[in-house]
C-alpha cells in the first residue's frame, strides 16, 4: 500500500484492484474457486488480469442454466436462486470439491477458499435495480476450520455493465480483505468500498463467522453499516442475528415503535401491546402477514456526536431477550421511514409513539430541507395506508391526560393537525395502564447510574435481573451497596 504525505500527516492510499488481486494471486498458498452467477465472471477476471492467476484459481464458473445449477447445488424449496441459502449452498459444495481433490499431504500449507456470488442485474426496463447475494469460505490456517463472510447488496446503477464491474471490484474487495484484513473486521466492513461509491452499491446486511470472527457481534457490525453510510437501514432478530430487511418486511403489515430504549421500560412494552392489539383488530391486518419493529435511529445512539457501541449492545440485548425484532435505522424523519418501508410493501403500516413525538413530527423545522416543506413530508407520510397509535402523556404539573384530543401543536399547524387527526390517521391508545405514565427511560437510566433503589419495578419482568446480571448501562452492585450504608 502506497502513501501521500499531506503536511506533517501521512496519508495511506487505497491499493488499486490490480494490486489487491495481485498480492492475491502472488500469495503461494492462497488457492481457491470462483462460482459467480447473474453477472458474468467478474471476480474471477480481474485476478486473471492481474497476472499470475494460475496459483490462486482452482476453477472458476458460471452454471447460468437453471437445470445445471440444480444439478450441481441442488433445488432451493422456493425456487428461487438469488437467495442466502443458495450463496451458502454454492459455498459449501466448491470446498467439498477441493477438499476433495487436493490431497493435503501434497499441500500441506495451502490456505483454501471459495467464492461464490448470485445476483440479479437490472432489467431491461430498468425498473428493477437488481441485488444479490456474495461471500467467501475461507482459512487463515490449514489445520483451523473455515471462516464466513456473507452480504447482501443492492445495485444502484442503472446500467448492466457497470453493475457486473462493480460486483467484480466487490468481489476483490472482499477476498482480499478476509485474507489480510481479518484482525481489525471495522477496517474490513470499510474496505468493501475501496475503489467504489457508496451511489454504485448498498450493503444492506453482513454475518462474520468461523474462529477467526468467534468475537465478533454481528449486531455491532450491522450498525457499523448505517454508521458508515453503506445502508440506511439494518434490521437483526431475537437470536441476535442479522436479518435482510427487504427479506422480512416483503408484502408485510408492519408496526414499527421508535423509542431509545435506554432501557426498555413497563411504558415501552405497555405501548407495544396496546398498538398491536389495535393494529391487528384492523380489517387489512393479517396477523400471519406482520412484522413487529423496535426501531432505534442512529441519532439516538449517538452523544456527542460518537456513538456508544457499548450502550448499543446494552439496548439490543434487553430487546432480544423480550423476544423482539430490531431496526437501527438513519431516518431521523418519520416520513423517511414510511417511505422506506413502502419500498417493500403496500399493506397497511402502523407508527406506535407517544404525544411527544406527534408534537415533534408538527414541527416545521424538520422540514426545512424539502422544496413542499411540511406539506410535502406529511403527503408522503399519509399518503401510505399509514394510522398512528398514540400512546397519551401526563402532565407533570396538572395530572391531565394529554392524548389527541386535547395535545398542542404550533398555532400554524393546528388546522393540519386536526385534518388528518379527525380522518382516522391518528388512533388513541385508550386502554392503557394509568399507573406507568410517570416511567420514563432517562429516569431509570440515572437511577441506574446513581445506585438508587427502586428502579426495578420499572421494567418489564426479568430485565432488572438481565440488567444486573449483565452489568448493562453502568449497573455497579458496589455502587448500591453503598447508597445503602
């Protein structure tokens, strides 16, 4: 890797594909195949450019026929070829096959791999952009077992040549980078995009495993996605893992709850389950047919303008253990996330929030950034067979229950309000528990902190004993033992 000194600083530059796939192809015991279907042979091409191919590829093809494929991975039980399965599928059987006919005696060091990808480009109507499915099984000792890597991406580009090269620099990207950058998995999560931008392809979900990886939280690699502009939005389920969100929110009725969780709360769950019991009494609602969200924005994560990976992982670690899926997403609008999920669904959609929040999306000056200003983000918000489930707030000073009759919004907005409330969009939530609505997350949290008793009848049954258990959001035992004394 080159550099340029800028000043007193010196600047490491990016190695150009030839010479990534060069060092490659240069490395005596780096040897492997290339499946590569939906868009020519791209990968492989590039280190048959580079020179010096002959000890790195065992083989590289394109089984294009659908019948051909079948015949050599076998039949998916949908049908279907771009998909996790088969990426996985096609990955498996190539290392069998080398394992298979290398005789580890005669190459006793040899470091085996295979890469695989199967996409779909755009069509020829270009209304399709195309995505697709890559990876790479591969050693970095040949008495370990293999590593994994796995992504899903998403064309941006509306040519199909374009695409087939971008894939093929990807693919570059990534064999390379599990080979020589597999200690330091952010720097390799960045390194997919050497020689790219981030306008020809999105990387919307990534799992790491095998020994090498046996420390690496996916969860935390999924926000180094958003974090690094790779995609808008990730998604991971309550085993922790990450989940492909075009996947689970395809044709779906979805309900999404935004909140910090910080921790999660009695009042967070109080308003899971009222909005879901009044989500799924909706005539359009197919309860088979729906996905459930906890959703948390990447400004939320953030203080200070860094975000703390520690508290993420708190977070996420109390909503998986309540059996929920969660959203980490880069839309601080409300509006922006309707109209990402409209991207993969026309069912009915459901915002869960309490009278904060509703105030909030009232306000103009998050919309300053829009030519139709408020109007324009309110046509794309309610423009979708979207309701709100408005959980109500009470007031601190007076007691009064605050809910969508009575809330205030700015003198200007107060006709737009009452058009869309009055019109059935805004929904109360009326049977919730009156006992709660003092429970708020950043008070827990400083009780947390401080050692204070109490804290626990706040939460959900089990999340104290997680909590503690855990050591999440700076719980000291020694702490509160001392405010004993």
């Amino acid at each position: 890797m080159s550099s340029v000194t800028k000043g007193d600083k010196k600047i490491e530059s990016v190695p150009s594909i030839k010479r990534k796939s060069l060092r490659i192809n240069l490395n005596d015991n780096i040897y492997g195949t290339f499946s590569e279907i939906g868009a020519g042979q791209e990968t492989a091409r590039n280190f048959f450019r580079a020179g010096g191919a002959s000890g790195t590829i065992a083989k590289a093809m394109s089984a294009y026929d659908k019948d051909f494929s079948d015949a050599i991975y076998g039949i998916e039980n949908d049908k279907r070829y771009v998909t996790e399965s088969r990426l996985k599928k096609m990955l498996v059987h190539e290392i069998h096959l080398i394992e298979d006919r290398l005789s580890r005696k005669k190459h006793p060091d040899r470091l085996f791999f295979s890469y695989a990808n199967t996409v779909a480009t755009i069509d020829f109507a270009k209304k399709f952009k195309g995505h697709g499915w890559v990876g790479i099984k591969f050693q970095l000792d040949p008495l370990e077992d293999y590593n994994e890597i796995i992504m899903h991406i998403r064309f941006k580009e509306n040519d199909a040549k374009l695409q087939q090269e971008t894939l093929g620099i990807l693919g570059v990207n990534l064999i390379y980078g599990g080979f020589y950058l597999h200690d330091s998995p952010k720097d390799l999560l960045k390194s997919f995009y050497d020689n790219l931008d981030k306008d020809q392809i999105e990387i919307d979900m990534i799992n790491f495993s095998g020994p090498r990886f046996a420390y690496v939280d996916n969860r935390l690699m999924s926000l180094q996605l958003v974090k690094n502009g790779m995609t808008n939005a990730v998604m991971f389920g309550p085993d922790g893992n990450n989940l492909l969100p075009a996947q689970q929110l395809y044709k779906k009725n979805i309900l999404a709850l935004r909140g910090s969780f910080r921790p999660v709360t009695k009042v967070n769950m109080d308003i899971f389950e009222r909005a879901t019991e009044l989500f799924y009494s909706e005539n359009k609602v197919d309860e088979k047919q729906t996905k459930i969200i906890f959703e948390i924005t990447l400004s939320n994560l953030s203080s200070g303008g860094e975000i703390n990976e520690r508290d993420f992982l708190d977070r996420a670690e109390l909503l998986c253990s309540l059996g929920q899926y969660v959203m980490i997403s880069n839309f601080s609008e409300y509006y922006k996330l309707v109209e990402y999920f409209a991207e993969f669904t026309k069912s009915r959609m459901g915002l869960a929030m309490g009278v904060q929040n509703l105030v909030q999306i009232f306000d103009e000056k998050y919309y300053r950034n829009l030519s139709g200003g408020i109007l324009e983000a309110f046509g794309k918000l309610f423009f979708k067979d979207l309701k709100i489930y408005l959980y109500p707030l009470k007031d601190e000073e007076t007691g009064e229950i605050i809910n969508s009759e009575n809330l205030k919004v700015h003198p200007r907005m107060k006709e737009l309000y009452k058009f869309f409330a009055y019109n059935g969009k805004v929904v109360d939530i009326e049977n919730y528990d009156p006992n709660i609505l003092d429970i708020f997350s950043r008070k827990v949290l400083k009780m947390i902190h401080d050692g204070d008793e109490g804290w626990e009848e706040m939460l959900p049954e089990g999340i104290s004993e997680v909590i503690k258990d855990e050591r999440l959001f700076g719980y000291s035992k020694r702490k509160f033992q001392n405010k004993l004394k």
